[in-house]
C-alpha cells in the first residue's frame, strides 16, 4: 500500500516517481479543508509494474495505468451507464478525464465536489464561472480547484454538455459516514486529502473536520465503492441543524432555497449527504468573494455572518443527511 500512496501524491505533478513528504505548508485558509499537498523530493524509484486488484471487481490496473489523468479506472463498469468520451478520458492535452477525480460513480472525493444528481444545467454553468474566472478558491495552493480553472473549461460545448448530462442522470447515494467524536486518528496531507498517520496515533479535533478514506488503499486505486468518513466535533449536528433552521438569526432557513430535506430545488443544487470539508470550501469561498456566479450574491448574504465553528457546524448537520 505505500507505494500506491506515494504515487497518487504525485499525481497531476509527475508520473514518473515517487515523492518523498516534508512538513505540511503554512496556509491562511484551514488545512483540513483545502489539503495543500506539502513540498515533495523526487525519489528514484520506478512505479511498480503488478497488476493491482479490488475486491468485487474482475478488472486489474498497473500502478501507471492507475495514475493516468487522461484514462479512468473503471473497477465496476456495469454498475454505472457508458461514459462518453469527455467523461472516461478527457482530451489531451487540454483538460483530463472527468471521471478520473470525480469517479465513475459521480460520488467525488473530498478535495473536489460531489456530481452524481446535480442538474444538468447546473454543472453547466459551474463550468461556466471556472472558465469566466467567477468561480475560483480561497486557496491558490489548492491544486483540485486550481486544475478546473486552468484546464478544464476547455471542453468544447457540446463536451461540457455529455459530461454534465451523464452526472446528472446518476443516483445520489450515501458515500461519508459522519461521526461526532472528541478525539480523532492523527493524519497528514497526501494525494489532496487527509490520510491517517501509521503507526496510527490519536489526537483532539478541535475546531475541525477530519475527513478521511475508509480504506485508504481501495481510495488510492480509485474504487468508487469505498467512501469515506468524516469526523466532526461533538454537538455539531445539533448546533447546525439550529442554524440550518434559521437559528440565531445569522441566516435565513437554509431549505428555503435548497428544498425539503436539502435534496435541492430547481438549479439549486442538493446538499444533504454531501462532503462536509467541500461544503465548508464552499462557504469559505462565497464569503471571501473568490466564488462568484448567478447564486452567489444571495449565498453571500446567508454566509456573511458565519464564523468557521458555524461552517463546521452546517456542513456536519447537512452531511449527515440521507442524499
């Protein structure tokens, strides 16, 4: 498993090694949220050549054809509809596959967004604000949200549309687990997320969400049946479901526009049962002003007077919701 690791923190840097980890970066915007991969040394070692396997699957993939932006592992191809092309392979050189950070599934990864379910339309107009420059991050480090802005609005129209017409058109279903706990296993940066530490260790939360693989090797091999977990401080859903509700005052209720259940509403997209570090992105990102669009005047008026406890405490609430 450590060599798969090292290999997917090079990933979108290199493909022809590993890389050693040094400390983790200083960041003004919370690490948890936006993992800023840390300064990497090149090592010598070649990727292994062993075809890697998972259970539940018939398929095997090497290392390198693992790591290839531009062409998607697909472990469970009867489990989803055909790709288009713009999906499962990208164009080179312009922009990658979408599948490859996205997943085959749509369910995503906690450094980008979740697509399975969204509108159509939606989606569309996301790519719109990426490529207009309306929509950017509060982290320039943050190397997920960097790559949409610099690659892959290149999409041609009609590119943009079958990729935003096949997410669509998959079931939402239930990928994180939330769980509120005072202490959690010792982690650090790899591949854009959180990682435990080994030999494991832990430590307090605090003021965090710590949101991980729960099995960091079937996440590494891409295995878009394993989720992940998200632990978050303890009496946080409680507390966001009250401000969710308009609690507090600092908001209007949040189903107002995200609907019953906060299943979305319209060209407002769902965010129950979503990434609870990616809503907290999302929040940051509107109320620093890097996120622009349509929606996002209206977004900002609801988040203008959150402070980070309240983020973590709508994005637990929200994330424990059924999809």
């Amino acid at each position: 498993m450590g060599h798969v690791r090292l290999l997917f923190c090079v990933l979108s840097l290199t493909a022809s090694g590993f890389v050693l980890l040094a400390d983790t970066p200083t960041q003004s915007t919370p690490y948890w949220a936006y993992c800023v991969n840390p300064p990497s040394t090149l090592a010598s070692n070649a990727p292994g050549t062993k075809p890697k396997h998972i259970p539940g699957s018939d398929a095997s993939f090497t290392p390198a054809q693992i790591a290839d932006l531009f062409e998607v592992p697909d472990w469970h191809p009867a489990s989803h509809p055909a790709m288009p092309g713009v999906v499962a392979h990208g164009r080179k050189p312009d922009f990658f596959a979408c599948a490859y950070c996205h997943l085959p599934n749509g369910e995503g990864r906690p450094e980008n967004a979740s697509l399975a379910g969204l509108p159509a339309s939606y989606i569309v107009s996301q790519i719109a604000d990426f490529k207009n420059g309306i929509r950017k991050s509060s982290e320039p480090k943050f190397l997920p949200a960097t790559n949409m802005t610099d690659r892959e609005w290149k999409a041609s129209d009609q590119e943009i549309a079958a990729a935003a017409d096949y997410f669509s058109k998959l079931e939402r279903k239930s990928w994180i687990r939330v769980v509120e706990t005072s202490d959690v296993p010792k982690t650090h940066v790899a591949g854009w997320m959180l990682v435990p530490d080994m030999p494991a260790a832990t430590e307090p939360i605090g003021q965090r969400i710590i949101e991980t693989p729960e099995n960091v090797e079937r996440t590494e091999l891409r295995d878009d049946t394993s989720g992940f977990v998200a632990y978050v401080p303890k009496g946080s859903i409680k507390r966001g479901k009250f401000l969710a509700a308009g609690g507090d005052g600092k908001a209007q209720p949040c189903a107002k526009c995200h609907g019953p259940g906060f299943r979305g509403s319209g060209n407002v997209p769902p965010i129950s049962g979503r990434s609870p570090t990616y809503i907290v992105r999302q929040l940051y990102d509107i109320q620093s002003g890097a996120r622009h669009g349509v929606l996002a005047p209206q977004m900002r008026k609801q988040v203008q007077n959150l402070n980070l406890d309240d983020m973590i405490a709508l994005a637990a609430f929200v994330s424990s919701l059924k999809p």
